[in-house]
C-alpha cells in the first residue's frame, strides 16, 4: 500500500514495490516538491525529475541505528549518531519557533560533525561484505552507514531549509501500510497540531514548487528492501512528531 499524506489529503494505491507500481500512483512522476521518506531506494530514483529533491525522515534512522546499538553493544557510534540528530530535530524546531530559514552554522555544525564522524566510526567498525551488491547480505547497519554517508545532503536536507520536515511521521497518526494478511483493528484518523494544520501543509501557502508530499511505500514487513526499517511505534518525542510546514510525505 502506497500513500502520500498532507495535513488535509491522503491519497493511497494498492500495488508492488516496484518503481512502475510507484510510477502508476499518479504522485511522484509530477510531484515538484521535496519527498520526505524512509531509505527505500525507489524514492531516489532519478525517474522521479520534477522532484525538488529528498529529505530521509529522522524517526526512520533513530530507529535503525537503535538497532544498531542492541546489534553491536558497546558500540558508541550508533548512540553519538542518535544525539546528533536529536539534537539537530531540537534545533531546526527552536529555529522554526524563531522563523528562521535554517538553523544557524553555530548550531548546526557541531551537530552534523558529530553525526558525520559517527557514520564514519561506524563504517570503519562494520566493514562491507565483498562480492556483488545486490546477492551479497551486509552485516546489520551498513547499508544504513553507507546511506547516511553517501546521502549526507538527503539526510540533513531539513537543515538548511526549515521549510522541509525532518521525519515523515505525519502519517504515522493515520492509516499504517500493512499486509493484508496482518491483523488491523481499524484506521485512525489522523491528528494535527492546530499551529499548523492547514490546506498546504504549511503554516504558510507555499509555492506549488515547493509543495510537499511524503510518499512511504513500505509494505510493514520491508526488512527484505534495501531500505527496510524496523516499525517500532514507542510513544514519539515532541520533536519527532510535530509537524511543520513545506511539502507532501510518501509512505
């Protein structure tokens, strides 16, 4: 189940994973704005070229490198990773309380150095599997190291524009994509803070350029995609939750 999600609109199509699945939802071969998502690699395709570009929802990766800390215990990487971008979520909201277009160089550095260098322990400590990319199994997170490395601009997008969201949590509050084999005990309608629920998403009209449109096409059980996450739903932190304004989330 695919679907994209503003504060207002849900759209959702029942097909594969596959890039022509994505194609046929009728959203991202038109969408102009940035696309907030998980890791799976159908999101960064360059089939996708009016979009402005992409943001890798936080909540996503504090999630991954949480299971990275219980993979390799002791390990200090994936904890450093995990406070630097909290701390980065705490202030890109501080800098959207301030209306500020991006969070100041004197916050944002030391943050994105610690994160960067986290990403770079990691790689050093979880070498990569030789042989064919696609049949060779990596050790648990380096594909996620590998993304957030070779990603960094996707990663911390929401940094320099305060416009883009930092998770796609929004369409957490709704309808989950699940298998139709898996229990549901129903859809939930989806919540909104009152400081920014609005027709476009934003607490402001944006252009239609920079419209956003989360798209999220995982099926529940994406552990067998190259960006498979955990769905671990523990009560969010304010700062993983809020929504803002800027664009349309896919999931």
């Amino acid at each position: 189940m695919h679907g994209a999600f503003t504060e207002q609109y849900s759209a959702f199509w029942l097909g594969a994973r596959s890039l022509d699945s994505m194609e046929d939802a009728g959203i991202l071969p038109d969408f102009a704005g940035v696309v907030a998502s998980d890791r799976y690699q159908n999101y960064f395709s360059a089939r996708w070229e009016r979009i402005a570009g992409n943001q890798a929802c936080l909540a996503h990766l504090l999630r991954d490198f949480e299971d990275c800390a219980e993979t390799y215990p002791g390990a200090v990487w994936p904890v450093q990773a995990q406070r630097a971008l909290r701390g980065l979520i705490r202030t890109w909201h501080a800098a959207v309380d301030q209306g500020l277009t991006a969070i100041p160089a004197d916050n944002l550095e030391p943050l994105e150095h610690e994160f960067r260098h986290a990403v770079l322990a990691g790689l050093a400590s979880v070498p990569r599997a030789p042989g064919p990319e696609n049949s060779v199994k990596q050790r648990p997170g380096r594909e996620l190291l590998e993304f957030c490395k070779d990603r960094q601009g996707a990663v911390l997008r929401f940094a320099k524009d305060t416009r883009v969201w930092p998770t796609d949590n929004l369409s957490d509050r709704g309808v989950r994509p699940l298998k139709p084999s898996r229990k549901y005990p129903g859809a939930r309608p989806a919540t909104t803070s009152p400081r920014t629920a609005s027709a476009s998403a934003a607490t402001s009209t944006p252009p239609a350029s920079t419209a956003r449109t989360r798209w999220m096409s995982c099926t529940t059980s994406c552990s067998a995609g190259p960006g498979g996450h955990p769905h671990r739903h523990s009560p969010r932190s304010r700062e993983d939750t809020r929504a803002t304004h800027h664009g349309a989330c896919m999931g």
